[in-house]
C-alpha cells in the first residue's frame, strides 16, 4: 500500500516467490499489512523471473516472516472478521464473494503457488480440517442414535401396557399439547422431556411402594395440639355502642375472612353485628348471600355468649343515607392488618356519633399481632365452629367425599363439622365398612384460573398471544394494576418466576406429585374453577394420573344442577372434598382457599393429615435445569424442597391463624397439661 487512501493489494510475497489464488477469472492476492513504523518504499522493478500481474493495484514489498505461517493461514485468515475488515471489503465483495461461500461448505479452492514454494504445511492443514469434519459428522450421527434409542426405550409397548397406558402419555404429551385454550392459541410443549422421564419412571414404579411419608404429616408434637376455641371465659357484649354492616367483596374464601374479621371488630367496639352481606364481584359473578351459603341460625346462637347478631338493621336506621353522614368506611380507608388501636381511635368515634358504621370491601383489615387474647380466640371461634354450610351444600360435599372413598365409609370428626348429620346418614346406610387404601385419595387445589393468571403478571408458555389475552383481562377486572404497570416499573415475568411469585402450571403440578412418588393409580380430585387454557391445558395431568375427577365428572347433570352460575357454593364442595381428603396439595400457598383448608386440616387433624405446601422459589430454580436434570436428581430435590415444609409448626408471629391454628389462642397443647 502507497501513501495513498483506498489503494489496497492482497498478495503473498515470500523471499523466493509469490503465490495467488485464481479460479475460473476469480483471482485476488494475499499480502499482510507491514507493522513496521518507517515508511513503506515501493520496489524500483520487479525481482527477476517474477512479472507485475495486471491489477487495478500495484504491489509492494513485504518483508519475510514466518513462511509456515503465512502459507498454512493466509488463505483463511482473510475470511475471518478483523479490526481491519472494512478495509479489505470492497475487495470481498467484488472478488471473494464465492471464495467465502465454497470455503463455507467446506470445499477448498486450490493454490496457485510458485514451483519453489513449500504445499506440505497446506496439505496438513487440509488433512486435518477433513478429520475434524470426519467427527463432528461421526458426532451427530451418535447423537441421533442414541435419541432414537432413548426415545424407543420410553416408547416401548410392554411398558405402556403394563402401566395401562396404551401409547397414551408419550403420544398424548406430544400430539395433544399442540393447542392452547379452547384450541385456537398455539402453544409450545411445555417440560416435554421431563413428562416423558415421568411417564416412564410412573410406569416403571407401578407395583412398588410409595414412599413412607407421602400420605403421613410428620407428628412429632403435632398429636399433642387438640382443638379448644370453642372454650369461652368472657362476659357477653351486648352492642350497646351501635350497628357494623358489613360488604364483604371477594370469593368464598375472602368472605370467609371478612365474617370473622368483622365478628371480633365487633366485639372490640361493643357493637351490634348485622348479617354480613357479599358484594356481587365481576371476577366470581355469584350474587349468593350470606344464608345461600352458611347456616344463619347456627351461627347467631353460637356466637351469642360472644357478640350481639341480628339479620337486619332497626327500622330507625334503614332509611339513613350512610354516606352523607360519614358512617361509610372502604378499604382504602383502612390500613391492611390494622392494629386494634386503629378501630378504637378512628372507628369508634363514628361509631358513637352516627351509631352505624359500614365497612364496604372489607376484608383482611385487622392485625393477627398484637391483639387480646380472647379476641384471637374469638375468630377462630367463629372460624372453626360458627360458619357451617347449609344442608344443600353438606349433603352434596358428603356424596362428593362418599365417592371419592369409592363408597367405603370411615368418617372421622372433620367429616361431621362439615357435612353435619350427612355423615351419619351415610355411615349407616348398611355398606361394608372397610378401610384400606383402595379408598384414600389425594386432593390438588389447582389454582390456576385466568384471574390469578392475569394478576400474578407472569408468563405460561402461551406467547404473545397469551400475553395480549392477560392483559386485556387486567383492562378489564384490575385496572389498578394497569395504572401500577404505567407510573412503575414492575419485576419482569421472568424474575417474578424466580422468586416463588408464579402459581405452579398444571405441568409443573403433576410433576411434582410424580416426584414425590404418588402411584400412578392414586386417586386425585382437582378443585378450582375453570382451568386457564381448558382441557388441552390438563393433558399432562389427565394423561401420568387417569384416575383424576373433578366435582363435575363426578356429580350427575341434575345433581350439580342447583349450583351452576354460583361459583361461591361450588367453592364450598372443593372446600369440603379437600379439606377431608388423605392428604392435601397446593398449587399456590398465598391462595385463601388452600390456607383456609390447610388450617382446617390443621385444627380437626389431630397431626394426621399432611399437606403439600410447594415452596415454589426452589421448584423454579429445579424447573430451570428441565433440558439437562435426570430425573432421579429431580425427585431429590423436589423431595427435599417440600419436606421442608410439610412439617407443621406452631403459628409464627403475625401470621394468619386462619392458616396456622397451632397456638396457644385456638389450640391446647395437651404436652403441657
């Protein structure tokens, strides 16, 4: 290269001669860039024997250097890119075009070298570029191979007969999770490979054992704890401080809360209860009241010693307009767990001034800790005894949990507090009393509807298309979070899934209950509401557990008749079916409904009935690893990461003793007597 810009002249010049690479009128020349700093002089004429080839540009000396190298690396290092490559691209581009693309493919274009320069360094770069070829190519045919074979090894008919399984998981897994949704949204096979490990590791375990502690809770001290909030050792109030009305919003299982929230707010104020009232929601679409669902009666006597209950306001006071005179209270108003000090220093006051206060919304709106002994007793009171579903719903629960014992009685005391006299009606209906475990079966709590999908802001494999659906739901039922999203910047789907923040899909479920080491036979009844992305959504499940019934498959058209378009009363039959059932999984530990059951089953368990508490930030960090992880070390550490928490401990400070009844307010440990 002259002192001019843009000259540039690619040749290989060695001390006795110069070599070129032409084919067919392609030709170019290799030179390296001198990294001399003195200025570069071109030669007076040409060495002798060696012509000037006609070129658009002129060459230039280059001082010798490594003959091996430049002859063995010259020709394909100018294809690689360099810091310098823009300055050899019109070059390319007008001359190396096919030379890239031969030398892409593998092909070689030959070297026009001088008689007296060295090929053997070319050759050996050859040869070895074709043995590494040789390899890689014998390298993926094994690769192939043995997919094959792996794949035939789960596919093999003896194993799906003997599991009964016909060719159906590995198929089905496959062919049938092709559609998402009612069958319009595409959706990407999700855990593909771990459900097939599953399908064989089910198939191969059929006739073994489960593990011990699967259908047991770690006792411990656990036996020692005996319900006891029943007991009551104060004075009856007798509301003489005026009227709380209350609007509970939410499903079941936050009305649930607001009743016994509302019963011990009542108490703390020296008020009158009226009968709670639910507002209608547009998420649950269930205009059921209070006396659609619980039985008033009972509940008004039991907790007469407690508070003062009537069904409606005075006649006095029905026509006031509650919120021109200030007695209308809202959520917003009050903190989340607001302490007791809260209500007697806001509350009260209206309370005396108007003599009625109405709490609309109100739902988790008072502190677990600190607050008075007795008035903790006095929620689980109301909690555990006072709230008792109507007969219509007892007598379904009853047949729905009959069924699932595949009509082989053994009804235990949390039968009785939940179906009442059905139990008794059922025992004696002279069937042979036999216990085993042909009539233990396991409950899944599968919450994963499109509401908590849409709020848990995180991603299930379904796309762009799934996300666009997500959102206009959130448009729609949680227009707060939308404004959150515009004025914040929220954790991404990803980051959110890693931290335990995602409730567990259906593939992830059935999963987990593989690894746990739940027999392939076992019997599962599924509670929740219509499942995010229907039937096709349920495939895994449907295809490792067949023996799976949901409350519609097992109730006849007329017998599910009168609780169709009442979400909140079909809540109230999962909540029966699960809280009796063996043992007790969760797919999602912050749902009310699961921590609802999960206490029930602590208070009337006797330490004796397990639940399955997924502690969902370790199962992400193990689901990762689902392209590379055997499945005996997914067993392991999905064992290790629920046994953790399936043992039951006493209720820490400040949490729920909805959840958590093992305390000294709700329970008697009878260790200490």
């Amino acid at each position: 290269m002259d002192g001019s810009d843009g000259e540039v002249e690619i040749v290989l010049r060695e001390e006795h001669g110069e070599a070129r690479i032409s084919d067919s009128g392609w030709s170019s020349a290799f030179v390296a860039r001198s990294h001399s700093s003195s200025p570069r002089s071109r030669p007076a004429s040409p060495r002798a024997g060696h012509p000037v080839r006609d070129s658009p540009f002129s060459p230039q000396h280059y001082p010798p250097k490594s003959r091996l190298a430049y002859a063995t690396n010259s020709y394909s290092r100018s294809f690689y890119p360099s810091p310098f490559s823009f300055l050899r691209w019109k070059n390319w581009k007008l001359q190396g075009g096919l030379g890239l693309f031969m030398w892409g493919i593998g092909s070689s274009i030959p070297l026009k070298q001088h008689p007296r320069t060295r090929r053997k360094p070319v050759g050996l770069w050859r040869r070895k570029r074709t043995t590494g070829l040789l390899v890689l190519f014998g390298l993926v045919v094994f690769f192939f191979f043995m997919n094959w074979w792996m794949l035939s090894r789960l596919q093999d008919p003896d194993l799906e007969r003997k599991a009964g399984l016909l060719s159906q998981p590995l198929a089905s897994i496959r062919g049938e999770w092709s559609k998402f949704g009612k069958g319009k949204r595409p959706q990407r096979v999700l855990y593909s490979r771990l459900l097939a490990l599953a399908a064989h590791a089910l198939a191969e375990a059929e006739d073994k054992h489960e593990p011990r502690d699967l259908w047991v809770e770690p006792l411990g001290p656990a036996s020692a704890w005996k319900p006891c909030a029943h007991e009551s050792n104060w004075e009856p109030s007798g509301g003489e401080n005026g009227y709380i009305l209350v609007s509970a919003n939410g499903g079941i299982s936050q009305q649930r809360v607001a009743i016994c929230n509302a019963v011990a707010v009542a108490r703390l104020l020296n008020a009158t209860l009226v009968l709670p009232k639910f507002l209608y929601s547009s998420v649950w679409r269930d205009g059921s009241q209070f006396s659609n669902i619980y039985q008033e009666g009972h509940f008004i006597q039991y907790l007469k010693p407690d508070i003062h209950i009537v069904k409606e306001l005075p006649v006095e006071l029905q026509s006031l307009e509650l919120e021109a005179i200030g007695s209308v209270v809202t959520d917003e108003e009050i903190v989340k767990e607001a302490k007791p000090s809260f209500y007697l220093k806001n509350i009260l006051p209206i309370l005396l001034r108007n003599r009625i206060v109405h709490f609309v919304g109100f739902g988790n709106r008072l502190a677990f800790d600190p607050i008075p002994f007795e008035l903790q007793k006095l929620r689980c009171r109301c909690n555990f005894h006072a709230l008792k579903f109507i007969p219509k719903i007892q007598e379904t629960g009853a047949l729905l949990v009959q069924r699932m014992r595949q009509q082989i009685p053994h009804w235990q005391p949390i039968d009785h507090n939940l179906v009442g006299p059905f139990a008794v009606e059922h025992n004696a209906s002279g069937q042979k009393n036999f216990v085993g475990d042909i009539s233990r079966y396991l409950a899944l709590h599968l919450r994963f509807e499109i509401d908590m999908a849409a709020y848990s802001l995180c991603d299930f494999g379904g796309g762009e298309e799934e996300r666009q659906e997500l959102e206009a739901y959130r448009e729609i039922h949680f227009p707060a979070l939308i404004q959150m999203k515009k004025i914040a910047k929220l954790p991404s789907a990803s980051a959110l899934r890693a931290e335990g923040r995602c409730p567990l899909t259906p593939e992830e479920a059935v999963l987990m209950l593989a690894a746990l080491g739940f027999n392939r036979k076992t019997r599962i009844f599924v509670a929740g509401a219509d499942i995010y992305g229907g039937r096709a959504r349920m495939t895994a499940l449907r295809s490792l557990y067949p023996n799976l019934v949901t409350k519609d498959s097992l109730l006849s058209s007329a017998e599910i008749r009168p609780f169709l378009n009442f979400s909140s009363q079909l809540a109230a039959l999962d909540f029966i079916v699960c809280t009796v059932a063996d043992a007790f999984a969760m797919t999602d530990s912050g749902s009310q409904l699961s921590s609802l059951v999960s206490g029930y089953r602590v208070y009337y368990g006797g330490g004796g009935m397990p639940t399955i508490r997924p502690n969902k930030r370790r199962l992400a960090g193990i689901f990762g690893k689902s392209t590379t992880i055997e499945w005996k070390e997914f067993e392991e550490r999905v064992r290790k990461a629920v046994r953790q928490n399936k043992k039951v401990q006493e209720r820490p400070v400040a949490r729920s003793i909805y959840r958590h009844p093992r305390c000294q307010e709700c329970m008697c440990n009878t260790e200490n007597e």
